[in-house]
C-alpha cells in the first residue's frame, strides 16, 4: 500500500520539523587570516613606550635566563631544560598581563612565564634540577605547578575560574599550552567546559611548529589552531607569537574579555622553538639550518629591537643597561644553583597523605633505619 | 517511598527502612548543607538526580551552581574538580559507572592523587570520586566493572566501599570531610539494599581506615567489602550447618587498609579467606593474603585463600553469575583450609 492508498491520504501535510537555528553565530568567532601583527605595522607609533621598554627587558632578560638554564644543563646542575629560546614574548607577555589576583597554568617550557611574572628562578627550576617537583606555594604564587602531561592542566585553569566566578571573585586564569598538546583529549574536555560555563579563562596556545620531532602538519587539519576555538563556541585569536606587543595585546583583551564575564578565548601564538625540545634532544634529526635561520630574523627581541631604536627610545647605552640587568641575574641563578640543594629523605613520607597511613609510617622508619645505618658506616669509615 | 516522603520520615527522627542509594542521598544533602564549599558534579547529576537517582533533588534544593550537569567528558569533570579544588571548594564528583571513569584516569592518577605530595603539602586536593561499581544488575558490556585494584595501588588516593546503608552514609560524610581524595566505591547491587536507619541518629562513624567485625566467629576469618559482604554473611549462616563458625570482617577501605583488625582476627581463627569480585590476579586478594601471611604465619592453619571474580573481561550479563563468587564458592574455599589436621 503507498500512501497515496492510505485512508485520508489526500489531506495528510507531512509536519515540517522543528526550526534549527546556530547555537551561536560562528562568524565573530573566527580568527583573522594572518597573524595579527604590531611591530612594523602602523599601529606600532601608538604603543605605550614605557610598556614597549618594559617588555624589551623583559625579553632580554628572558633570553638569558634561556641561556644560563640551558648552560645549567651542561653543568649537571639541571637534570633537564626545555628552553623557550625564540619563545620569549609569548612567555613575557603572558605573566605581564595578569593582576596579582590571577592565576597562570604553565606547562614545563613555561617556567620563564612564571620567573616574569616574579617567581624566584630557583624555585621555578626546582623541577627540573629533580630536587622538588614543585618548589614554591602555588597559591601564594598563584601559579599551578609547572605541568609535564600535556594540556591536564587546562581543565584545572577553567575549574579554578569558575570556582572563582562561583564565589564572586574576579580572577582569571590564563592557561599555556603547545602545538602538539591541542591533539589532547584534555584540550578538548577543557575548551568545551570553558565555553559552557562561560568560565573567565584565557587559552594560549604557544604553536613553536614542533611537538619534540613531529611538524605541526601531522597534528592537525585544522585551518589554523585559533580555528578549534569556533567549534567550542569562543573567539580564536591568532597572533605573531614573536611580537610581544601584539601578543600582550591579543591577550590583554582576551584578560578583559573574560573579566568582564565574556568568557573563554583561545589564542594561537605563532612561533618557533629556536633549540631542540630539550637539552637531550637532537634536532637536526628532523628540520633544517635554513628553517631555523629564517626564524631568527624573525627573532622576537630583533623584532623589538628593530622597533625602538628606529623611534629613538633605544640606543646602544640603554641596551647596554638592560644587559648589564640580565647579567646580573644570570649571575645570581648560577650562583644559587650551584649550591647543592639540601634534601630531608624523610620528606618522601610527609605529604602523601593528611594522615600518615600504617604501612607509611612502617616504610618510613625502614629508611630511617636505613639512613642511620648509613651515617653509622660513613662515620666509621671516616674514624678509620 | 520516594526521598521526599524518605526525608520527612528521617525529620521526625523516625528509624525505618531505608536504602543505601537514599542514605548516600542524604549523605550528600547534609554535607552540602553544612558546607557551601561542597560542590556536586557529573553527568545527569542535576535535573535526573543522578541514573542511580542518588543526587536526587540536590540542584533543586541548592541550585545548580552547587549540583551542576557537566558535558559528557570524564577527563573534563575530574579535571575541572582539579581546578575548583585548588581554588579551596571540596568537589563532589559522579562517574556515572565504573567503567566510564577510566578517560578520567590520567586527572586521578597524575593530578589529583599527587597534588598534595608534589606542592609540598600546600595544596591538598578534598575532592569526592563517587563511583558506582561492579556487577549482579544485569548490566551490558562496560557497566559492571570491578576497578579498585587500580585506584588502591595508586599512592595518594583513598579507595572506600560502604557495604551497609548505614555506612554508606557515615563514610561518604568522613570521605567528603577528608582532606585528601577519596575514590569512594558504590556497590550498585546494593544501592536499593534497605536497613533501618535515622540520618537524625546516625551511629557514630570511625575515622577512614577501620575495618569492622560484622560477624564473630572462632573458626576461620572471610576478609571482604562492598557488595560480597553481603555474600560472605549469607555464606557464614550457612557454614554452622557444617560446623564452621565464620568471623566475617569487612574492610571499609583498601586504603587505608586496617592491618591491625585484620591480623587481629586471622590470629584468632587461624584460618583466612579473602573474598571479592575483582578478578583475582592482581586482584586486592593477592595484596591482603601477602599482609596477612606477614604478619600472621605462625598463627596460620592453612594458605590464605583467594574467591574472586575470574581472570576474565566481566561477562555478559546472562553469564555474570558464573563470574561472581557466590556463597558456594566461599563455601568450597572454606572447605580447602586444611582442616585434616583438626580432626
């Protein structure tokens, strides 16, 4: 029987479906088509000069904290460094941006973030010199722990916003994260939870072109990073991560955005990890000299450089001052990190728990035995 | 009888009947009230109440900022947890099942189980993983699993079953009140389990880390928790028949785990046998029969046997009983605890 056999075919209307609309209208979300760019653009007359200088140190100062972390490595005073040569603006900017109030989630290449925005460098390397796996009061610093399993610590950075938002309180945390971390299911999870709680969180994401060896062609097929922000329903915002005065801005607004309770806002920073994934890596493995020489004409620090001489507010004495700065504190890190730090064994047992469980407190005083024993021999041995 | 008509009755201080599911309810409710910094979070959790209806009439009666629907994203629930944790709340999270906890593994295992040990102390994370588990409801492929073992040997978190109505209150109140995270384990076949039970008289619930007696006995100990409880005091009657009497202790957390009780009345008896449905390789079996041998070897009769659920990935349910251990099961290991020598 076809329907037009059925009884009462004649007026049968088929019932049009419910009206689908767009949760949201994807066009505003859209990330511009080129990197947004200030230095060597018209825009760059209008910057504030004194923020213009106060990142030009800022990045000096980065830069060699680069450099002696890196060296530290050579020493044995550091087990490991993934340095953020060529990364510095994203860096810099990123710790600039927030209030005392915020919170900043690093991931490891991140420690210079949370040294600019006034951690002690010790207590940012204490990870990597292997002697604590975080050496400072998160809280205190408003700095999470520096995160090693990629983008976990996103979902930290918009459940402690909208705790904060929960509680009335006006603090934004600014999440960092890199290329190959936006593969991970945690990156997803936590642009998704952002964007539905409307959380106050800003994503930056440092694109430096490799996940350790692999190139960012083989992580995704997206358009560009910035263009994932549109499937959560937030702004992407892509940016010359190697111009730190269109980075500071790009992130500034996206600060303020969520501030004032816009919520989220993913920003793909462009740049380029200058040295291998870590002192332990071989990078000529998988790209060559030209690439990387091409990026160093695209050198953050030249770029500023460049940039404020050519206006006057930089000349050869005040870079010399900036310098001397940088000097100083390379000088002051090598100092303390060649000071062997001092470490209680007993402190294994301390923090597990609130409350020391039974087999705790028994494996405790096996390695207090263990330790006496210890000191028992040496102190024989030196009597001998 | 519905919570409303269950509260009511709880109001005027009368001791009825009530279910294991309701007391976890009212566990909830009283933490919540008590403490605005406690947050509920997880999949249909609000408007539902929960699939197991345990959050029941939560979001209405404290909003849906403190017992809030989340997307569908494990990973994302713990992890955001992480995050309102460090920001000094004490989240309550609901992994619908067992088996869809696991995309949250990394969150537990890397984050929230360590937090406290890597900042030194400084920031210990009070989150609540309730997790409805195991099998005996008849449930399809992934809705039955069995995961203690992997929560236990992951050092920082605290794993908790409730095996009675009246610990399922008493220990989810202690687990939210904790400091530290606490994986707690809700034996699904007992959620609709009823006892008589006043949330206005609550007994008296020890700190996180006893073991209790549940049943006396001077012939051979039945080491267990969550849903085989039940399992071992049936198997415990029917044991006099055959001339065992059958102390029956039951753990109420791997960890902490109670060695003090546990080797208390293995001493007394002589005799011991761990019973659970996780599968038994790798099982919490093979974990408490080494504890027990070290600490109990020359007050011991016979091996520590194991009964637990087979080596195997957990069965439809139309074969899921093969798969649990019954009374019989724990009967026949009873019967191998050498007691030649006896006679």
């Amino acid at each position: 029987m076809t329907v037009q056999e059925l009884p009462g075919a004649a007026a049968y209307r088929p019932t049009p479906p419910p009206a689908w609309k767009p949760l949201t209208d994807p066009a505003p979300l859209l990330p511009d088509p080129e990197p947004y760019r200030v230095l060597g653009t018209d825009a760059a007359a209008h910057a504030d000069p004194e923020l213009l200088l106060r990142l030009y140190g800022e990045l000096v100062r980065g830069r060699r904290y680069n450099t002696q972390a890196t060296a530290l490595t050579r020493q044995g005073r550091l087990a490991v460094y993934p340095s953020s040569t060529g990364q510095e603006a994203c860096e810099v900017a990123a710790a600039l941006v927030l209030e005392e109030r915020d919170w900043l989630f690093p991931s490891y290449r991140d420690t210079l973030a949370a040294v600019a925005r006034g951690l002690d460098p010790v207590d940012a390397l204490t990870l990597l010199r292997g002697d604590r796996h975080t050496g400072y009061d998160p809280r205190e610093h408003r700095i999470a722990p520096l995160c090693t399993p990629l983008a976990t610590q996103l979902p930290h950075a918009v459940g402690l916003a909208h705790a904060a938002r929960l509680k009335g309180d006006d603090v934004v945390a600014l999440a960092m994260v890199g290329d190959g971390g936006t593969s991970e299911g945690d990156f997803h999870e936590a642009l998704n939870f952002a964007a539905v709680w409307r959380a106050p969180v800003v994503f930056l994401v440092q694109n430096n072109g490799f996940a350790i060896s692999v190139p960012l062609a083989k992580q995704t097929a997206a358009p560009s990073l910035a263009h994932k922000a549109v499937g959560y329903g937030m702004p992407g915002r892509l940016v010359d991560g190697n111009d730190a005065v269109a980075v500071h801005q790009v992130l500034g607004e996206a600060v303020a955005r969520a501030r004032r309770g816009g919520g989220p806002t993913l920003v793909e920073a462009v740049t380029y990890r200058m040295e291998a994934h870590t002192n332990a890596d071989d990078a000529t493995r998988y790209r060559g000299d030209s690439e990387v020489e091409a990026w160093r004409q695209h050198d953050p620090i030249l770029l500023l450089e460049r940039d404020l001489t050519g206006r006057g507010l930089l000349d050869e004495e005040r870079i010399g001052t900036v310098r001397e700065a940088a000097e100083r504190m390379a000088a002051g890190l090598r100092e303390q990190m060649n000071a062997d730090p001092v470490l209680d064994p007993m402190d294994l047992f301390t923090h597990v728990y609130e409350q020391q469980t039974g087999q705790l407190r028994e494996q405790a005083a096996r390695l207090r035995d263990e330790l006496e024993a210890e000191h028992d021999e040496s102190g024989a041995e030196e009597r001998r | 009888m519905t919570t409303a008509a269950a509260t009511a009755g709880e109001r005027a201080g009368a001791v009825r009947p009530a279910t294991m599911a309701q007391a976890l309810g009212r566990a909830l409710r009283d933490a919540m009230a008590e403490d605005p910094t406690v947050h509920v979070l997880g999949e249909d959790v609000g408007t539902l109440g929960g699939v197991f209806r345990v959050t029941d009439g939560l979001a209405k009666e404290f909003g849906d900022d403190r017992c809030t629907d989340t997307p569908l994203a494990e990973a994302g629930i713990l992890g955001a947890a992480v995050g309102m944790a460090m920001y000094g709340l004490r989240p309550v999270v609901e992994m619908q099942f067992d088996a869809f906890a696991y995309p949250a593994f990394e969150q537990l295992v890397s984050h929230a189980a360590k937090m406290r040990n890597r900042t030194r102390g400084a920031m210990p994370l009070p989150i609540t993983v309730r997790v409805p588990y195991g099998g005996g409801i008849g449930g399809v492929e992934h809705h039955s699993d069995s995961s203690e073992a992997y929560y236990m040997a992951t050092p920082g978190l605290h794993v908790v079953m409730p095996a009675t109505v009246e610990d399922a209150y008493g220990l989810l109140r202690q687990s939210i009140a904790s400091d530290d995270p606490v994986v707690f384990l809700e034996p699904k076949r007992l959620y609709w389990s009823k006892a008589a039970w006043s949330a206005e008289a609550p007994a008296p619930v020890e700190p996180i880390g006893r073991a209790v007696v549940r049943r006396p006995g001077r012939s051979a100990t039945l080491i267990t928790y969550g849903p085989s409880l039940p399992v071992c005091m049936e198997a415990a009657e029917a044991a006099i028949s055959e001339g065992w009497d059958l102390e029956v202790v039951d753990l109420r957390s791997l960890v902490p785990f109670d060695d003090e009780t546990v080797a208390a009345s293995v001493r007394r008896t002589g005799r011991a046998v761990v019973v659970h449905e996780s599968s038994g390789f790798g099982g919490p079996g093979g974990e408490i029969a080494a504890r027990v041998t070290e600490r109990c070897f020359h007050h011991l009769e016979a091996p520590v046997l194991r009964v637990a659920g087979f080596d195997i990935p957990y069965p439809p349910p139309m074969q899921e009983r093969h798969h649990l251990p019954g009374v019989d099961r724990v009967l026949d290991a009873v019967a191998r605890l050498q007691w030649e020598a006896e006679s």
